[in-house]
C-alpha cells in the first residue's frame, strides 16, 4: 500500500489548486471529490447542488465501494484525495485514520461570499467549518494531529508554503507542483463546469482580485457569525509560513 493524503476541506477554497499541485507530480494520482456521491445520495441536505444527479450518476455513491477504489489504486500509486469536510457524514471516519490528513480552512466571510455566489442561501453544514473542527477533535481523540493549513497562508508564498507542507507530509518537494496548463484535467469531476471557472483558468497559485465595492450581505451575517468559532478553534493549529 502506497500512502494516501487526504485533503478535507470546505467549498470556495484553493483544494482544487492543491488537487492540480500534486497532478503535476509522476509519483501522485489525483483524486476529485470521491465522497460527493455519497453525499448527495445520503445527507439531508437544505440545497439543490448544481447538477445533482449529473454527479450521483457520474460516481461510485456507496462508502464501501468508494473505500475500496481508494485502497485499490493506492496499492499503485500514492495518491491524494481532494474532498469536502463536510461530505464526510460518519461521526467517526475510522477509515481516514490510516491516511495523511490535511484540514483546509478559509476565513468564513471569504468562504461565504464567494460561495454564495454560487448558491445564493447556504447553511453551515454546506460551508463545511464546523465538520473540519469535528474531524480535528475526532482524530485529536485517536492521537492523531492533521496538518492543518489556511488558504491565506498558501497564497502569501505558495512556494515556500508547499515546500514546508511536503516536509510536513514527508514527501519531497517538486517544483512542478507551482504551475499547471489552463483548462482542467482528466482527473476532474462533472461539477467542474460550475465550480472550477477560475483555476481553469490559471496556470498557478493566483491571487483572485478582489472587488472592492461589493460589500458582505447582510443576509448571510448570521451564518459568518455561527461558522467563526469553528474557524477560530483551528486557527492556532495553522502550519505557518517558514
């Protein structure tokens, strides 16, 4: 069995960036979302996600068989799983524990504002915060400790950031990790026409620019301040910039 890396992560992030890092690399594959279908077949979920059943019948929606895939090719191949917090619905995922894992976070007014622009009303459990502080305390309780990143972290110095992340995972750096080709990989998933707009058109670590006029809407204050002290329990378990 080659290692596995586990990245978990809430939606409006860098993951698919960090998916497209470790593409670049001979030595990974890459996998998109594998739990999605799971999700969508098994939560109660407040929203209608693009292309609901374009997804569900695209992969593999049992947990068992997705394990099983999972482990098969990475009896191959090292490989890295890109995957939602949140799409992890067992309170106690013990079959993470063999794996590296990593918790990707992003400041909750980011998260949600680009988020909503997507799916206009989302509720905490679609952000996917308060999850990734449930995993932590989970493996935190099995002596585990996730490496736990921010995305403003990685895009202050992506390559000092990556380099200090493989250390932390024990893999070497590859400075193919910085750069990739514009528009998508194989390795994708069916949702990408609807989330991947901007890394599809990057060939790197970008920072997005912002607009300056658009202010947080009012409407979604109550779930900034509900998602906050899931974001701030991790903040102090942050892998810093060297």
């Amino acid at each position: 069995m080659q290692q596995i890396i586990n990245l978990l992560s809430g939606p409006r992030n860098i993951s698919t960036a960090l998916m497209y890092a470790f593409a670049q690399r001979s030595d990974f594959e890459v996998l998109d979302e594998p739990f999605y279908g799971y999700y969508l077949s098994n939560a109660t979920l407040s929203i209608t996600h693009p292309s609901h059943d374009e997804v569900r019948a695209s992969m593999q929606c049992s947990l068992s068989e997705i394990l099983e895939t999972i482990r098969g090719k990475a009896v191959r191949k090292n490989l890295f799983l890109k995957g939602m917090s949140h799409h992890i619905l067992v309170p106690e995922p013990n079959f993470i524990l063999p794996w590296k894992n990593i918790l990707l976070i992003r400041h909750p007014k980011k998260l949600i504002t680009s988020f909503a622009k997507v799916i206009p009303k989302p509720s905490l459990q679609d952000i996917g915060v308060k999850k990734a502080s449930e995993i932590f305390i989970f493996l935190k309780s099995r002596n585990q400790t996730p490496i736990v990143i921010d995305s403003d972290e990685l895009m202050y110095d992506p390559r000092n950031y990556l380099i200090t992340l493989c250390e932390a995972l024990e893999v070497p750096f590859s400075e193919k990790m910085l750069q990739w080709d514009k528009g998508g990989i194989p390795e994708d998933g069916v949702w990408a026409k609807h989330w991947y707009q901007n890394v599809h058109a990057s060939s790197g670590f970008q920072i997005q620019q912002k607009n300056k006029n658009s202010a947080f809407p009012t409407y979604l204050e109550p779930l900034l301040e509900e998602a906050m002290p899931f974001y701030e329990s991790l903040q102090p378990y942050v892998l810093k910039n060297p």
